[in-house]
C-alpha cells in the first residue's frame, strides 16, 4: 500500500514538472492563415484537402503560410483468385507538399494505403471508392494540420 501511494505521488511529481503536454492538443490551435498556391494530381482529394485546410485556416490572423502540394492516386490489384479474377485491390494516395512560412520551407511526404475486396456490383464499388478517397483526404489533411501545429 505505501509503494502504492509513493509509486502515485512520484509519478504526479514528474508529470507536472517536465512539461507534458499531449500531441494532439495543438491541432486545433493553428493561428496561421493557409494559402493553398499550387495543387496537382488527382482533383477529387486535392478538393476535399483544401477544403478541409480552408475550414482550419484563420483569416485574421498575420501570420501566412503557403502551401503546394501534388497528389498520386493509384488503384492496383493485390490479389487474384486460382481462375486469375481479381479478388483484392490496394489505393494509395502519395502527396507531396511543400510549405513556406515566412523565410523557412519544408518539403515532406505523406503516403496513405488502403486494401479493399472487390464487389460484384460496379457501382456499389465506385460508391465504396469515392468513400475511400474522402477517408484518404481527411487523414491527409489531419496529418498536414498536426506537422503545421508543431512546426516552429
């Protein structure tokens, strides 16, 4: 028992002297206006990315950051079955950016992946891949708004 409080109190002790502070608590406080300068690639993800990254930019504020950006989507077959049918597709969606922010620029990659089965019915899988394309453009823009929310 007195390993217990002393185990509790120690930990307390260190948490609140080192400064700890979550990852994700700065996400939602960019205080940056986002100007989207260039964007290439597949139109369906770069519309949904900026428009996710307009919802976040902060037009009063004086601080600018530009940003271009070129998006890659390709859909592959991953698997086939014994009579050489496709049964599994993989999406992946490889995004290039570029940010300037006042005299520094940064250039990094984000690559996201995704494996699906293939449907029977054409539509209903086009349906399904316009939804994988949006959950792509959504994680995109959430790991791009994170590394603007640390970025010094």
């Amino acid at each position: 028992m007195l390993k217990k409080i002393f185990f509790i109190i120690l930990s307390l002790n260190l948490i609140s002297h080192c400064e700890y502070k979550p990852v994700y608590s700065n996400q939602n406080k960019i205080n940056y206006k986002i100007i989207i300068t260039s964007f290439t690639g597949d139109k369906e993800i770069n519309n949904l990315v900026v428009a996710n990254l307009n919802k976040n930019s902060k037009d009063q504020s004086g601080q600018t950051i530009n940003i271009s950006f070129d998006t890659k989507y390709t859909k592959s077959v991953l698997a086939k079955n014994t009579a050489g049918t496709i049964t599994d597709y993989q999406t992946n969606a490889v995004t290039t950016f570029l940010i300037e922010k006042e005299n520094n620029s940064e250039n990094f990659v984000i690559d996201e992946k995704f494996n699906f089965k293939k449907m029977t019915d054409k539509y209903e899988e086009k349906n399904y891949e316009r939804n994988i394309k949006r959950n792509l453009a959504t994680t995109i823009s959430q790991k791009l708004l994170l590394r603007l929310a640390v970025m010094k």
